[in-house]
C-alpha cells in the first residue's frame, strides 16, 4: 500500500513537471503566473497548489531544466521570470515521444457505489443529483468559454499551438457530458432497483 501510494505522488510529480515545461515552453512566466494559470485555463484540466508550483519551480531550476531572470520592481522584491532551456526543451520532446503510461483512476463516487444498499440508496441519489448539478455548471462554462472564443470559422483557422487549447476544451465539454449521461443512468437503475 506504502509502495503504491508512493508510486502515485512519484507520477504527480512526474507530471506536474512536464506541465510546467509545456508552460514555459510556450511563454517565458514568473511563478505567480503560472499559479494563476492553474487557477484558470490549465486548472480545467491540471491542478496543482501554490507550493507545489514553487518547489517544482525550484527543482527544475537546480536540475538545469529552467533558468529564471530577477526582475526588478522598485520597492517590492525582485520577481523572477522563469523561461525553459536547451536541456528542458530536450527533456520535453523525449517525454512528448514517449508512450504515456496508463494511470489508474480514483473516483470516490464509485466507492460509495460499492456501499449501495437499502439503507443509503437515498443519500446516494442525493449525491448523484448533487454532482450532476456541479457537471451541469462545469459544462455551461465549458460551453461558454468555446461559444465565446471558437466560433467554427475561427476553429478552422487555428494555428497548431492555440488548436491544442480548443481540443482540451473539447475533451472536457465531451467528459462532462459522458458524465452526466453516466450520473442519470446511474440514478435511474438505482431507483428502480428501489421498486
């Protein structure tokens, strides 16, 4: 068990330090930047906090992978924007190239599934409701942020770089909509289960 949840942080790191290359490697950013990047276009599909943000910052610059320059602002301190190397671009493209290893999910939902019985059938479908009611605001923003940006004749346009944003987003919108149908099929067999 020890060895398994080990195993899983090791891969969070992994992964989040390719997210911060993908990052840099796409416009050079202070650390604060980039926290507020995960707080929005990056946060719909990584999360990551502050201080995981700044120690992987930190391990990537003494590992050669990013270099940041001290930029001054008058009377606050320094802020330092960070940009990707020769070595990181490098490290980069050999994880692109690699095949991405299966990672298994967790989904609680699922666990208390498991515990389905009589007597909790009722507080489960409360929860079924109460998810879908989040997925169901997830995707109007989803909706609204591609009604918003990606007309189709912009889409056909995109360039490569801002294509790989619009398919993320469509990766989420498709998700949560599998998800809702998912959660009403769900409610559905329980209730008549219940007959």
């Amino acid at each position: 068990m020890l060895a398994s949840m080990h195993k899983l942080c090791n891969n969070m790191h992994m992964a989040l330090k390719y997210v911060l290359l993908t990052l840099l490697n796409r416009e050079r950013s202070t650390g604060y930047e980039i926290v507020k990047s995960f707080e929005s276009a990056v946060g719909y599909f990584w999360n990551a906090s502050h201080q995981q943000v700044y120690r992987e910052l930190s391990k990537l610059t003494d590992s050669e992978l990013v270099k940041f320059a001290p930029v001054a602002q008058g009377d606050k301190p320094d802020k330092k924007v960070y940009r990707i190397t020769t070595m990181g671009k490098r490290e980069l493209r050999k994880w692109i190239d690699e095949p991405i290893a299966e990672s298994p999910g967790k989904d609680l939902l699922l666990v208390k599934l498991l515990n389905l019985n009589t007597a909790n059938a009722d507080s489960l479908i409360m929860e079924l409701d109460r998810i879908a009611e989040l997925a169901v605001q997830r995707l109007e923003v989803y909706q609204s942020i591609e009604q918003m940006h990606y007309k189709p004749a912009r889409v056909r346009k995109l360039a490569l770089e801002e294509l790989s944003l619009y398919l993320a987003l469509r990766k989420g919108i498709m998700s949560v909509e599998m998800h809702l149908v998912w959660l009403d099929e769900a409610r559905q067999s329980i209730l008549k289960a219940l007959d």
